[in-house]
C-alpha cells in the first residue's frame, strides 16, 4: 500500500467535507473498514486520503417509532445480529447480519460498508488482470472461470452484489439516506445499486462525497426470513441468498442474492403466492417462477437448482 492522509471525521458534515467532489480524487470513506483494506491490498485501490468515520455518533444511533425503524449506517453486523428488537420486527435482517462472514469481522463491519462493498470477483480483484470494472475493454468472466458469478443480468459484466444485507432490505422495504456536499436525499433501495449496464465503473448511486448516513425500515408488517446456501458453513460468501417478507395469504416481496449484478426482485415469483396459502406446491411453483428467466454461464448452472430450492424452503418456512 502506498502512504495516505489519514482524516478522523468527528460529524457527517465534517466527513463529507474532507471527501472529494470527483472519484479522481481518490479520497475514500472507511468505517469499520473491512473491504477498504482488502482492496488496498490487492492494488485495486490506493487512497490519496482516508476520511474515518467510526468516532460519528451519529452513525450508531437506531430509532424506533410508529411508522418504522431508522438504523444508522455505523452500525456494526453483530449488534444488528443480536439486537433483540430488530431480531424480533426484521427476522431477515438480523438473520443476513448472522450469517455474514466471521464473528470478528461481524464485530467491526458496519452496515454502511456492508452495503457499499465492491465485488468480489477474483477478475476484478486481481491487479493483474484487466476487466471491465477497472477500465479495461473486455469481461474476462464471461468465457472463463464464472462459478460465482451472474445468472441474471450476465453482460456486459456477470459481477454479483456481495451485500447479504442488502437482499434483506430489499424484501423489508428500505430507504437509504446519504449525505454530500450537496446536503442529504433518501434513495429507495430499488435505486440505489447501480448495474454494469449502466455505469459498468459503479455500484452504488453515491457520489464521491456522499456516504450512507442511515436506512429507513416501514413498520414491520407479518414477517419475514433470510437464508443462503453457501459451500462452506462459516466465512463463505453465498451461492444463492434470498430474502421474503411480508403477509402470508396477503403481499410478499421476495429478494435475491449472489445471482444478479444488483439484489433482484423475484416479482413473478411475487405474483405467484399473491393473495393465497402458502402450500408446499405453491412455493415450488413460486420458485420456478423466480428462476425462469435465468441465463446461467458455462460453469454456474447449479445455482439456478440451489437457488430454486432456497426460495421453496423460505416460501414455506414463512407460510406455515
């Protein structure tokens, strides 16, 4: 790693204050600065300056009201993972913040840099070797080594989202509130990933001065349950997640994960349980529905089985 300015935000003013207006800048945002260290690292980042943001107080706080809950962005995984309220009103979230990583990483990584955290496809996180997202002319992935990689959305970058979280919030219902020089905006979760489509260099809406201040959750309605198949039980990232929520025999909203360069919504798999009991046929339906326009490369057709029967179990985990 090269030498940096190093820069302890004390508000969210401040923090934005000493970022910069354009990427080429190199002025990066860290908070429990898990994935900023990887990528520093690997060579595919090298700060001019590094804005920490774990002494905001701001950033951890958690507010509960009638019409829904605000989470701050600093909130480390282990406390949304253990926090009893959020644990009995968003099963989901709790659940995806259990499920991430390691106990020591879940004690440092934050909610925001969950959510902010940039691919982890071996192509783009090697510095030797060119792709799309670093600038180059081509998506190695395509034709190579795509295990892990898209089944939705494959061109012209097969990446997938590494936010658990993220495909929680997605079936929740979730605003996320960024602040810039500019002051702040509420961006619906739908809005606020980006895909390789339409900014192959991005993945998230944020300008360069901007960071996530916090997320806002509706008020719980029914429940809701997160899982992921994974081919190690601890430290793994996700073949397949998926997240559902809502009312059985009412609406659902239905999110996946590790299968798209952005959480997707599975809404024909949505239209299928509207309205109805959740049987066990139903739900297998429901899945079938969800993978239907799935355009798996060379080496990752078995997600589209996994994912299958992940988006059953849930179905029916919450219908019973």
């Amino acid at each position: 790693m090269k030498a940096f300015e190093y820069v302890r935000a004390t508000s969210v003013a401040s923090a934005t204050e000493h970022l910069g207006s354009t990427a080429e800048e190199r002025r990066v945002a860290k908070a429990g600065g898990i994935d900023i260290l990887d990528l520093a690292k690997e060579g595919i980042v090298s700060p001019s300056r590094l804005v920490d943001l774990s002494r905001i107080e701001d950033l951890g706080a958690v507010d509960f009201d009638r019409s829904g809950t605000t989470l701050g962005a600093g909130l480390t995984l282990a406390r949304l993972a253990t926090d009893e309220r959020i644990r009995r009103e968003y099963p989901a979230l709790a659940q995806a913040a259990a499920e991430a990583a390691t106990p020591q990483i879940r004690s440092r990584a934050t909610l925001g840099g969950n959510l902010c955290q940039r691919p982890r496809c071996w192509y783009f996180r090697n510095e030797h070797l060119p792709c799309l997202k670093k600038g180059g002319s081509a998506c190695p992935a395509l034709e190579g080594e795509n295990q892990y990689h898209a089944i939705f959305g494959v061109r012209p970058c097969p990446m997938v989202h590494p936010s658990n979280l993220a495909v929680a919030l997605l079936a929740l219902g979730t605003t996320v509130h960024v602040h810039g020089k500019q002051g702040s905006r509420h961006v619906p979760i739908e809005e606020f990933f980006i895909s390789p489509e339409t900014d192959v260099l991005r993945e998230t809406c944020l300008a360069p001065d901007e960071i996530v201040t916090s997320i806002r959750l509706a008020a719980p309605e029914g429940t809701s349950a997160y899982g992921e198949i994974r081919e190690k039980q601890s430290f793994d990232w996700p073949l397949v997640s998926c997240a559902v929520a809502g009312t059985p025999g009412g609406e659902i909203r239905i999110a996946l994960g590790a299968v798209a360069p952005v959480p997707r919504r599975a809404t024909e798999a949505e239209a299928a349980v509207k309205g109805t009991r959740i049987t066990p046929e139903l739900a297998a339906k429901a899945a079938e529905a969800a993978f239907a326009a799935a355009t798996p490369l060379s080496k990752n057709g078995h997600k589209v089985k996994v994912g299958k029967a992940l988006v059953t179990d849930l179905l029916v985990k919450i219908g019973g």
